[in-house]
C-alpha cells in the first residue's frame, strides 16, 4: 500500500474510533490498544494489509490517542539523541553525531500544538500566545524547549534533547575516549576532597553528562541539594537527596520559582553539597556565596567556549543581577570555584574534555589559572576521527590543603 493510501486509511479508521467509543471516559491503554486492532482487522477485510503494515497502522493510531503521536517512534529510537522539530511538516533528528531531515509529519498544525500541551501539563508547565516559550521534559527526563507563534513564525518549534538510558558514568567517559583514567582518578579523589568544581563548555559538549559522572564520587553518605531548570541528573546510590527543580509563572505572571529562589531556599536545608544543573544568570551569585560559606564540594555547568571565557562569563551573570563592583565579583569567583573542566565537541563530533584548570587566586585585577591537564590533538584517523588526548602539564597543583583536610592523597 502506498503512504497516500495508507494515511488515508489511517484517517478512516481513526475517525470510525471517535464516532464508536466515548472519549470522555478513562479507558485504559490496552482497551483503547483493542479497539484500534478490531478496526484495523475490519479495514484488512477490505483492503490488504500484510502483518506488518497492520502493526504499523495500529501503532501510529495508538500513538496519536494516547502517546505523542508521530514523535513516539522517533522518542522511542535508542540511537538519536535530538529532535528538532521546525513546525508540523518538517522534523529533524540528530544521530551519531549527525542530523538527518525525518520522512515524518504531524497531520495539522493542530495536532502538533495537542502534543505540545500533552508534554507540557505534565510537568505542570504552561505554554500559550501570551506565555510562548517553555522549558519542559518528558517522564523519561529527556529536555524539552517550546516556542510558539508569534514569537516561532514557521510553527510551533519544539527541540527535545533526549535522556540518556543508562546515567553517564566515569567508565563510559573512558571508554569514549573523553578522559583517561588517570583523570578520571583525579577528579574522584577532587570530588572527594570537596573542590568546588565548574563545568564549562559549548551547546551539545556533553555538560550535564559529565555532571553526571563526577556526581556518582560523591560519597554514599552525603546530603545533596540539586537545582535544575528541568530535572535530568541521575544521581544513582544516595539516599540522602533532595532534587529541586525551577517553576515558570502561572497565566496570571504569579508563582514563578527561580534557581535563584531555589539555591537560596536549599541553604536552609543542611546541604553538605549543592549541585545546580546549569548557571545563565543572576543566580551566579548566590552559587557562588554558597561555595564561599562552607558548602565545599559543590558542582555547576555553565556555557562557554574557553576556560577564560567562563570567568568573563560568570561577572557578566553576576553584575546582571547585583551592584557588587567588578573587582569584588573576580575575588568572589576566584575564592569560590577551585577547578574549571573545560569540554568541548570537536569538528569529528566527538565530545572531550580540553582542559582541566586550577583557580589558584586574584592578583592586580586578574583571575590566576594553572592549567592542570590540556587537550593535545595527534591527527586524525582514516575515517576523519581526531586523536588526540588530555595530557598532564608541567604545572604543580597549588591549593592541595583540601586533599590534606580529607585525609586523601593527591596524584600531583
């Protein structure tokens, strides 16, 4: 059967499910999964219809009552990591590292929108013409932004980073050749000491997975406050967790809760760590007095295309937000963050960590850096795969009285 034909069918045998059952009532998933299989059995009297097509015509009906309609297959594909979807008739994926225009599309503009809302009500989001841009995530975790008309002029955009199935771990860093394990071990025994440690890097360099694994050195026995615009953090083995996440204003402009409103209410809530997802704006300040008031071994990410430019980059954040002279902001940065891992994603696609840094103080109106470990590329492979890998510097460590204060003995 050609596609005309099958969509065509498809809207005939979705349209003879409405007029049948009753839509108001609370049928659940296998009932409703019945009712379609009956229709399509009826319609395979009439039509030919192998094994296969009829699985598929049951499938994208289900999808479309009951799950996120022509987006369900493409969410439910282990092996792509991002959809952008460019209004209903055009749907962009990106896997191993490349993006792929779909041979997919929403049936209306409508039916996109009904999508929309489905994955924004369940977090409790609101998205509309007068509230047009929302972030959200799907009961898998995976990141969810919207934007809608009049602010998106070719449709209702939507961009869905997907959650990974299994929580990044140092192992797999590793294995993706991100860091080796004489890093790796550094940084576990970082985490452990409790350096304040920064992530940095641009869109897609792998930030919150590498959150992520540094998170699993925690020790088992800690409280943990993580702040996050959408929830996605994987914190796996510690029961002493508290995961708070951002709330957009309601219709009416009321009830919007911050990071900056979260990172101050989680100071009241004994934290031995606080792990915030990501800073973009004034909430750098209160980030970064929670380092400077005895909440050492606290993580964040923050974009940013160099070591140097996220130091620029927080002062921006901070001075967006409070009065504090610029001087007072580079002391604060530079007594509150202790490590600075830079990532990035290179031109094979591949995600690595280019450098590791330590904050070693202030000096006449500058931020003092000591790169510890630094990318070097070798060349590329036959396939265009760069090689290269992180290699120690000639730099001693500087502030190693933390590796002494938890009784651990550093590497450098």
């Amino acid at each position: 059967m050609d596609i005309n034909s099958k969509e065509k069918l498809i809207h005939e045998i979705r349209e003879r499910i409405n007029d049948s059952i009753d839509l108001s009532k609370d049928y659940t998933d296998e009932e409703i999964r019945e009712v379609i299989t009956g229709e399509v059995f009826k319609a395979s009297k009439e039509h030919y219809l192998s094994i296969g097509e009829k699985k598929e015509i049951t499938d994208v009906i289900f999808n479309s009552m009951r799950r996120l309609d022509v987006l369900q297959p493409i969410i439910d594909d282990k092996s792509i990591t991002e959809i952008m979807i460019n209004g209903p008739d055009t749907i962009f994926v990106e896997k191993d590292g490349r993006i792929f225009k779909k041979d997919v599309r929403f049936e209306s503009r409508r039916k996109l929108e009904d999508v929309i809302q489905t994955i924004v009500s369940k977090v409790n989001r609101t998205v509309n013409e007068s509230n047009p841009i929302v972030d959200a995530r799907l009961t898998d975790g995976s990141r969810v932004n919207v934007v809608l008309p009049p602010i998106a002029l070719n449709g209702p955009i939507v961009t869905i980073r997907k959650f990974p199935e299994k929580p990044m771990t140092m192992e797999r860093l590793i294995k993706f050749g991100s860091v080796t394990e004489e890093v790796a071990e550094v940084l576990n025994r970082m985490v452990r000491a409790k350096y304040n440690i920064f992530i940095s890097g641009g869109t897609g360099s792998g930030k919150t997975s590498f959150l992520n694994a540094l998170s699993n050195f925690i020790p088992k026995d800690e409280r943990i406050i993580t702040i996050e615009d959408s929830a996605e953090l994987q914190i796996t083995g510690i029961e002493n967790i508290v995961r708070l996440e951002t709330r957009n204003a309601n219709t009416e402009g009321k009830g919007e809760i911050t990071i900056r409103d979260l990172i101050k209410a989680s100071l009241r809530m004994r934290p031995e760590r606080i792990i915030v997802g990501e800073v973009r704006g004034p909430e750098a300040i209160d980030m970064l007095q929670a380092m400077n008031t005895g909440h050492d071994g606290s993580l964040s990410t923050g974009h940013a295309n160099s070591t140097r430019d996220i130091l620029s980059r927080l002062e921006t954040m901070v001075l967006s937000g409070s009065n504090i002279p610029l001087d007072a902001i580079r002391q604060q940065i530079a007594s509150a963050i202790d490590i600075i891992i830079h990532l990035a994603r290179l031109r094979d696609k591949s995600r690595r960590t280019m450098e590791i840094t330590e904050v070693v103080g202030y000096k006449d109106g500058n931020i003092l850096l000591n790169p510890l470990y630094v990318f070097e590329e070798e060349g590329e492979d036959e396939e265009k795969r760069v090689i290269g890998k992180l290699k120690r510097t000639n730099n001693q460590m500087v502030k190693k009285f933390k590796f002494k204060m938890a009784g651990i003995s550093d590497v450098f």
